[in-house]
C-alpha cells in the first residue's frame, strides 16, 4: 500500500521535528551550550545579587577571592562528566565537545588576563586593589572568573550567531556573513559594556574615568569578543565535517588571541590610551 501523501511528506509516515535554529545541530555541542548557560545563574546570582550588595567581599583575603574564582570556574569542567548525555560519554573523552570547549576558552582567557590585562592598565587606566594572589600582576581570581564568563558569553554568542545566519540563509551565504557580522558587532560591545556596568559597584577595580570606560574602554574590550565571537562558533557546527581535535582547537584559539593581540596594539600604537597620563609602554617594552 502506497503511503498517503501526509505521511509521505513526513518521510514515510515518521513526523521529523527539527530544531530550532537556536539550537546546534551536534548533540554535544548543544548540551554543552545548555548547560554553560543553565550553570552560569549560579555564580553570577552568588558574585552580582549577593556577595557585591551585601558586602561580603569585604570579608575576603586572597585566599577567600582565589576560593570564589574556584568555586565559578571548577564546575565549569567537574559538572560535565557527571550530567552528560549517552551520546557524549559513549565517546573517547578527547572527542567531547565540552572538553574541547573548555580547553578553547582556557587558552583564549588565559592570554587575555596574562597579556591583555596590562592594556587595561595602561590604556584604559585600570587597576585591581583586593588582596589576591598574581601571576603576572594580574589576580589568579580574574584567571578562573574570567573562565566562567567566557563560557557564558561565548555559549549565548552561539545561539544568536547561528539564529541571525538561519534568518538570513534564504538570502544566500552573502546575507548569512552580514548577518552573522552584525550579531557580533553588537552582541561583543553590548557584551563588554554590560559586563562593566555590572561589576561598577565593586569597589576594587577602578578606572581613572569610567564614563570614557563605558563607551570608548568598552569598545577596546569588545575587540576580544569580535575576535572570539566567530572564530569559537566555527567549532564542530558544520553536522557532517569531522569533529575537530584537541590540537585543532588549541591551535584556533592561539590563533584567535594572537589575533586580538594584533588588533588591541594597533589600537595602542594608533590611538593611544583613554586616560590622561597614562602610559602606552607595556611591561615587555620596558
């Protein structure tokens, strides 16, 4: 018996549901990007509703700030092997998309707290005041705060980058490119302006004009994110190309912080810093 047409057009009488365009098509990738962004509540509620209003911060030596990084970072990894999918633990842990993941956003905010933090401090006039212990003058807590918050902003910077490219693909790969150029224009300075709107009442990192902060030093930090936006979504979104590696993807994020790098000191030779008396000579120039 023939199939009727209504159970033709649904592929053999099997009704197929797609996903959203929201949503990754790789299973790993998809739970990865939920789960970044169903965890990331905890610690933000914890840092911005509840340490800043209420003071708590005021308790803290650097042991209690290294302690507060941990406590946002480390379930970013530990978490994972314990609340993923079938799918993703039927596979070798090297081809997890979450490991693979964390290991991109390890190495992007490591170079950006190591290196590009000293532009904040010459550039942009920023300085960090709470006791903590440093690597390069720069908190250890920023190192695993930041680590957090990339997953976060990358996560969500996924979803609306691959929902802009859906509503334009009916126009062709040249809507989808101006389309996808758009999101992250906005999302990456809607991204740095928000995050330093939210951490103003934070006493301990300060700017030398934080109005000039808000839009121009905003700006500068966005630089990270127009980098970062595109280059970590290319990562396994293409459902049949090859997963990537490891190696692949140390390599794209080394290459995206080389990147930004390039574009954060064109900034600092052509236009300078933001503050009046600082510097645009940083450390390794000195």
């Amino acid at each position: 018996m023939a199939p009727s047409p209504k159970a033709a057009r649904s592929g053999g009488g099997t009704r197929r549901h797609p996903l959203s365009p929201w949503l990754a098509p790789s299973p790993g990738k998809r739970w990865t990007e939920l789960f970044f962004l169903a965890y990331s509540p905890s610690w933000i509620i914890w840092c911005l509703c509840i340490l800043v209003p209420f003071k708590i911060y005021e308790r803290l030596d650097k042991w209690g700030y290294l302690s507060l990084g941990l406590v946002a970072a480390v379930p970013c990894v530990l978490l994972p092997p314990l609340l993923q999918p079938a799918s993703e633990r039927a596979k070798p842990w090297h081809q997890r998309y979450w490991v693979r993941a964390n290991l991109w956003i390890a190495i992007f905010s490591f170079i950006g707290n190591y290196f590009w933090t000293h532009y904040f401090y010459r550039l942009l006039g920023a300085s960090y005041t709470f006791p903590a212990h440093n690597l390069n003058q720069v908190p250890i807590t920023l190192y695993l705060m930041t680590h957090a918050y990339f997953c976060l902003y990358h996560a969500l910077a996924n979803l609306v980058i691959r929902r802009a490219r859906a509503a334009a693909a009916r126009h062709g790969s040249a809507a989808q490119a101006a389309a996808e150029a758009v999101v992250v224009f906005a999302l990456s300075y809607a991204t740095a302006y928000g995050e330093t709107l939210t951490i103003a009442h934070f006493p301990y990192y300060t700017f030398k004009d934080r109005d000039r902060m808000y839009t121009v030093g905003s700006l500068f930090y966005a630089i990270y994110f127009f980098v970062s936006f595109p280059m970590f979504f290319r990562m396994d979104e293409q459902p049949r190309a090859k997963p990537w590696s490891l190696w692949r993807t140390a390599v794209d994020a080394l290459a995206a912080g080389m990147l930004v790098t390039c574009l954060l000191d064109f900034w600092r030779v052509g236009l300078g810093g933001i503050v009046e008396g600082g510097s645009s000579t940083l450390p390794w120039m000195e």
